[in-house]
C-alpha cells in the first residue's frame, strides 16, 4: 500500500482549483474511509491526496484502455456486430450500445471536470470488461 499523503483542505484546494464546499459536500455524500483526517485544531481537517490522484488515474486508465479494445476488434468486426455481442452479454439493448459507440466512447466529458469526478462510468466498465474477454477468444482463434 503507497504512503498517504495528508494535505490541508486548503491547500488541496489551491492546488486542484476546487472549493471547500466541495470538499465538505463530497467528504458528507460519499464517505471515503480514511480520506479525511481531523486536525489538532476545531476546524482542521487533512485530506489524502494520493487517493483522489490514484482514483483519476484509474478513470483514465480505463478509458484509454477502452479505446484500445475497440480499435483492435474493429479490425475484426463491425460496429454493429460489436453492438450486438455487448448487448447479449450486458442485457442493454443494441440500439444503446450503437449510440455508446458512435458517440460517448469518444467523449472527453467523462475525463473532465474537478478532482472529485472520479468514478468510472457504468457503460464504460461493461465495454471495458465485455471487449477485453472478446479480444482474449479473438487471439486464441486467430493463433
């Protein structure tokens, strides 16, 4: 496990260009274990960097990743093909997955935003996970 790195609230703000509000809103929704660390003072509170840094870096490592995926089995099949398979193994409909292909996969919008938008979108993980397992039956009938 990587050393934590408890920072001041407001530092961490300065430093990610957030407010503190969204600091207090996201530590009272969301409940991270262990994120957020109360100081000596009344009104001191630490946050741990390197947990919102990592879950970022996961959120793009995903996407990145889901881009490559897709680029290497549109070699093999179609979009429409590929929108069928996701939507057999996911239970979404064909149609869905056809707008995730055309549109949303391709979208920086999920990339965007404060330090606090770091969850991996839904669709995004399904592709992820549905494309990775074709790509390993893809390699192992092509050898």
């Amino acid at each position: 496990m990587p050393k934590r790195n408890f920072i001041h609230v407001e530092h961490f703000c300065e430093k990610y260009d957030t407010l503190i509000a969204n600091v207090y809103t996201h530590r009272y929704q969301h409940k991270p274990k262990g994120v957020f660390k109360k100081g000596k003072y009344k009104g001191d509170m630490y946050i741990d960097e390197y947990h919102f840094i990592h879950r970022k870096e996961f959120q793009r490592k995903v996407w990145l990743r889901s881009h490559d995926n897709y680029y290497e089995i549109a070699e093999h099949i179609s979009d429409r093909h590929l929108a069928y398979i996701l939507a057999r193994y996911t239970g979404r409909s064909q149609a869905s997955w056809m707008t995730f292909l055309s549109q949303d996969l391709f979208s920086l919008a999920s990339l965007e935003g404060t330090i606090f938008n770091y969850k991996v979108k839904e669709k995004l993980w399904e592709f992820w996970r549905v494309t990775t397992l074709l790509i390993k039956k893809i390699k192992r009938l092509w050898q």
